[in-house]
C-alpha cells in the first residue's frame, strides 16, 4: 500500500502538492498519514443494447491513474445510451483492509460546480469486501465534501471491514451520457494535533440549492476551512425568493478527530451589513455533531452568552465560542443561516470565516482576590493541566505572562486603579490558534488603615 506521512515542518516545502494541501492546515505539529488505494483497480463494462444490438457505450480510459496520488492524474468513466441503460465501473483496491471505523475518501471531478450529488442513484460508491458488497446498512457515504484546496470527494465509512471502493456510473434516462473522473482514494490514519479541519459539505433545508442562480447558496466553501485568517465563505438565501419558517442555508465543516472531552470551539464570522434589529441574528444558528450523527448543541446565536451582538451589527469580524453541555465531543460543526422565528432574514447574508477547536476553560482557585495596598497578590489556576500552557492578560487584553500561576507585584496595583480585572487561558502547546475562553479575575485593593491615634492621659 502507497502511504504517505506529512508534518507541518515539510507543510509550506511542500505546499503545492495535493497530499499536504489535503492535510495539515496551520501549525500543527502532529501527523497523519495518508494510505492510498494502489492495488489493482478492476472494470466492470456494461453498454446499453436493444434487440441484440448496442445502442450505448461504456468506456474506462486512463485506469491507471486512479491509483496515482498525483492530483493531476485521473481515469474516466464514460456511458452513453441512445435507450436503455448503459452503465460502467471502477473498483479501487487498498492491498490490506481498512480498519474499521476509518472513513475512505474518493477524489471525484466532471461537473461545472463540482457537486455530483445532482446525479442522483446515477453515480454511487459502495464498499466491498474480498468482491462482495457489503449491505448498504452497513456503511454511510457522505457525498460533495470539499477540501482545503477546493477539489471534491465522495467518503465512505463502514461499520465492517471492507477492502475495495466500487464507482459506478450509468445513465439515467433517454439519450443520456454521463463522464466521471476518478483521481484515487485513500483513507487517513494519525492525529494532527491541533485539530485542523479537512473538510467542508453545504446544504439547504426547504430551499433549492442555486450555486449558478439567484437562489440560495454557499460560496466559495473550502474558504472557510484555508489556512488564510483573512478568507471566508459566504451563505447567501438569495434574492427574490421566499424564505418559510425553517428554511436555510448551511456549511458543515468536518474534523477527521473527535474533539477531546470538554473541548468547545470557535467560530469567526461577519455581517457584510450593518444591522439594526439584533433580533435578526436569531437567524443565525450553530450546531455541532458527534461522530455518529448525533447533536451534540444548538442555538441561534441571539441565545449564544457572551457574543458581541453589537459587534457583529456593526459589521464586525467577531469570534463566538461555545461549549457544549456536559463536554461532549464533536467532529462537524454548522453554521446555518435561515429563518428559525417569525421574523425577517439576513438578506446580505453571512461571512464564515472558519472554525477552531478550543481546550477547556481554566479554573481559578480564586476569582475575586482582596488585598491591601502594599501586598504582592498571586493568581493562580486550580489544578493545572501540565499538558497545556497558561495565559494571563490585562484588561486591555496585553499579555501579562505564562504559566499556572501569576505574581502581581504591588507597584502594579495601587490602590487608586481597584478593583483590576486579568484574565486567564489555555493553551495546547505549539497550538497557535488553539486557545480556550479567557476567564476573568478580580483584584480588589483596599487602602491600608490609618494607624490609630492615641492620646496619653
């Protein structure tokens, strides 16, 4: 089996090359590796015919390259049918099994927008093992998920194990062709570290989805899982449409790890307009899902605790953390943008700027410090986490210094400034962007006492 193993130290060498812009986005410093399929791939040929006669093809050209991990390279998949049903297919074979659990991904391309779930039951993928497909029960494709670098997959995931991934393309109705290409497949195993996201899917509820059109839409969706802080993917409802109550648009965005217990994350997002009425971000909603599917949180973001609503009214740039109750893990997070009450829409729509994992807030041994004027205070983190690096910030958000526990000296608190407000974060280690909540921390001084006055007698 071809495997190839990346880090961040060869991430911005090797930037060009589809294996690295597949994988790691920012600084992480874990790894993971990439098993490709380049065992043999096998055909399978049936072109349409009636009364004994082809009215039909069915070709496969360039198989070879379906096992090459060159993102250049392809085989494609053609059928044509003046009647009938013409059908073709790929089979791609890993030389081992895949582990149970580990999700297969199929780079496929060949329409204008890249969204092949348009074709309904006239393209599927399945998983076989030893040459016998397993029951559809037993494994979930998940279809249109786009990368970093904007190509576009097909997943798979079985709850058995499974050697092989079968495309298969036919038409679908009179005078039809289809043409499918098929890059390779591969599934990934190892862990980044700091939790970079790979994928991304869109989707509606109750509205057509229009990426061509005036209807709703997601644009330019692998913006917001880029490496670039400063790039973004926009929801759009679209214009001259009627939205009903439910309806929205919505940007999964996938992580290949479950999040750690009692992990939250961090969305950054923007209004392209100023907004009035802040009941209008009840048009906003944040979900997240657990590995199996399950919710794990949701709210509109009028119900989100500490958000700066003002900010994002004002056209801000604004990061919205959340935890999820119980500390819960998650791998795919939503953003959804719609009508959720009776109230109008965000008709500009929505900047997704992208999404981040975030460790556990600290605990504080003490939240509200008294002292008197004079004395050095220490602020220190309850039980402290060695594997993750503390953070403590002023008022105005300076970074004061580093590590579990924080020592003011007394010049720094005089008494005319109290009460002082710190805060305090934490930090996965070589993690940037990973950086929990700030929680605050309140100092009060207070002037020492006169001495008292004594009168002799």
């Amino acid at each position: 089996m071809y495997s190839i193993l990346f880090r961040s130290s060869i991430f911005k060498a090797l930037a060009l090359c589809l294996l690295l812009l597949f994988g790691v986005r920012g600084e992480g410093y874990g790894q993971r590796v990439l098993h490709f399929a380049d065992g043999v791939p096998n055909i399978n040929l049936s072109p349409a015919t009636a009364l004994g006669l082809p009215v039909g093809t069915a070709t496969v050209t360039d198989l070879a390259n379906s096992t090459d991990p060159n993102p250049q390279n392809f085989a494609t998949i053609e059928v044509t049918a003046l009647a009938g049903i013409s059908s073709a297919q790929i089979q791609l074979n890993f030389l081992s099994p895949v582990p149970i659990g580990n999700t297969v991904f199929v780079r496929l391309s060949g329409t204008a927008n890249g969204l092949l779930s348009g074709l309904g039951g006239d393209l599927r993928i399945s998983a076989i093992n030893g040459g016998t497909a397993l029951d559809t029960s037993d494994y979930k494709v998940i279809k249109d998920l786009v990368s970093i670098e904007g190509s576009y997959y097909w997943a798979i995931k079985s709850t058995k194990t499974f050697t092989s991934v079968r495309i298969r393309v036919q038409t679908g109705v009179l005078l039809d062709s289809r043409r499918i290409n098929v890059h390779h497949a591969f599934y990934i195993t190892g862990e980044d570290i700091c939790h970079s996201p790979l994928y991304s899917t869109i989707g509606t509820n109750g509205l057509t989805l229009d990426l061509l059109g005036n209807g709703a839409k997601v644009i330019n969706p692998s913006r917001a899982i880029d490496s670039d802080p400063t790039n973004y993917s926009e929801l759009s409802l679209g214009s001259g449409i009627t939205i009903g109550l439910g309806n929205s648009i919505y940007q999964d965005v996938y992580f290949p790890e479950s999040s750690p217990s009692n992990y939250g994350f961090r969305i950054f997002i923007r209004s392209p307009q100023s907004v009035v009425n802040l009941s209008l971000f009840s048009g906003i909603r944040v979900s997240a899902f657990n590995e199996s599917g399950a919710m794990v949180y949701q709210q509109t973001l009028d119900q989100v605790l500490g958000i700066d609503l003002l900010g994002l009214a004002g056209g801000q740039l604004i990061p919205v953390d959340i935890y999820p109750s119980g500390g819960q893990s998650f791998n795919r997070i939503r953003v959804e943008l719609g009508k959720f009450l009776d109230v109008n829409v965000l008709g500009a729509g929505l900047y997704f700027y992208g999404v981040r994992y975030i460790p556990p807030v600290p605990t504080i041994s003490t939240i509200n410090n008294i002292t008197c004027e004079g004395n050095n205070v220490t602020l220190s983190v309850a039980s402290p986490n060695p594997s993750m690096n503390y953070h403590w910030y002023n008022s105005t958000n300076v970074f004061l210094s580093n590590g579990p526990s924080f020592l003011i000296q007394a010049s720094d608190l005089p008494v005319t400034g109290s009460p002082f407000i710190f805060y305090v974060s934490a930090e996965k280690p070589n993690c940037d962007e990973e950086e929990s909540s700030k929680v605050p921390v309140t100092v009060i001084v207070y002037p020492k006492p006169s001495p008292p006055h004594i009168t002799a007698n």
